[in-house]
C-alpha cells in the first residue's frame, strides 16, 4: 500500500512528540495524512513551528484516507462516502510544564469529505460546530503543540444537542479528550497533525 510508509513516519513522530499519549491512545495507528494549510504561510510540515501571527485566521485542511474494505470495488475502483469530523486542541495548555487545562479544544468542524485531489481543501457540507479560536498561549508558557485530530464520522451523523463541543465558552473548551468524545459518538480516529507555536516572552 503507497500510503504505508508516510503512515508508519506519521506514526513515529507523534509518538516522538508526545502527541501519543497525551492525546491519542497507545493503540492509535493513523489510517490517513492530514494536511494543515496556513493563509498566508502554505503549507505547514509535521512538527514545524510557526509564528503565532501566521495563526490567526482559519486553517484550511486536506487529508487523504485508506479506503475501507467496503469502499473498494472488485474492479479494485474506490468510492469513498465517508464524512470526517476534525478537532483541532492544545495538549500544553496553559503550558507543558504545567498542562493544567490540557488538552484545551480550539475548533470543531464536522461533515468534511476529502476532495478529489488530495491537495484541494476538504470539502465542509456542515457548519462548524463552534468557532474557529485561534491560538493565544499564554506569556512565557513556552512552545505549544497545536494539534489536528481527523475522525470517521458513522453514517448520517450530527453531534447530538447539548453536546459540549457545540458550546463556545472557556470553560466547556478545557479539559477535552479526543478519545471521549470518539467513544461518545461511535467515531474512529484515523489521522492526527500538529505544529509548534512558541508564546510571547
């Protein structure tokens, strides 16, 4: 499989980064590759850090995805009609040294499909689920790890009322676990990014 290789180095850095465990399980094995483009920046590679000015304004996302077995024609054509929900969350908030609010949840969009060119941003056929917010660590909390979480979504989904992630508030955003809310809603987490963003001294 092409993908194998990118997945088992994607594998390997969010274990070296600390991605895995403080935010996906041990068990994670990611099943897509998750692009985050910056306005104004392109772009921005695994692990990278970017000036928190390149931040402000909403990221567009791209990922390309295993087919699952059910997806694949006998021909060997691939016909993909799953949606995606993604997360995007801080692991190092307030700061690393003292996680306190990890992990704080910045974004949530559902309903994405991935394009048909797997560079083109993901297609979104749902609002998002709350507003983009977009990073502020606080002063001299040192280097944060912004982190992107791709979900299969199960069929006809929609976050169900009430939900926590529809709620905008401070206090609801802290404390999130992407593993949760994945069990909450019969979601599957296959993909996983992140960059680095360093705070004003």
């Amino acid at each position: 499989m092409p993908l194998l290789d990118p997945l088992t180095a994607l594998s390997t850095a969010l274990r070296k980064a600390g991605i895995v465990p403080d935010v996906l399980p041990e068990s994670f094995t990611p099943t897509a590759l998750l692009t985050v483009s910056l306005p104004g920046a392109g772009t921005v590679d695994l692990g990278a850090e970017v000036p928190l000015a390149q931040t402000v304004e909403q990221p567009q996302i791209s990922f390309v995805a295993v087919p699952q077995e059910h997806e694949v024609s006998a021909e060997g054509l691939v016909k993909s009609e799953s949606k995606y929900t993604l997360a995007m969350l801080d692991p190092d908030a307030p700061s690393a040294a003292q996680p306190t609010s990890r992990n704080f949840r910045h974004w949530v969009i559902t309903g994405l499909v991935s394009s048909e060119d797997p560079s083109a941003p993901a297609i979104q056929t749902t609002p998002s689920a709350n507003a983009y917010r977009p990073p502020g660590p606080p002063k001299g909390s040192g280097l944060h790890r912004y982190t992107f979480i791709l979900f299969r979504e199960p069929p006809n989904f929609t976050l169900p009322a009430g939900s926590s992630e529809l709620d905008p508030s401070i206090e609801a955003r802290r404390r999130w676990s992407a593993v949760e809310f994945a069990e909450r809603n019969g979601l599957e987490i296959v993909g996983a990014t992140y960059y680095l963003v360093r705070s004003e001294e």
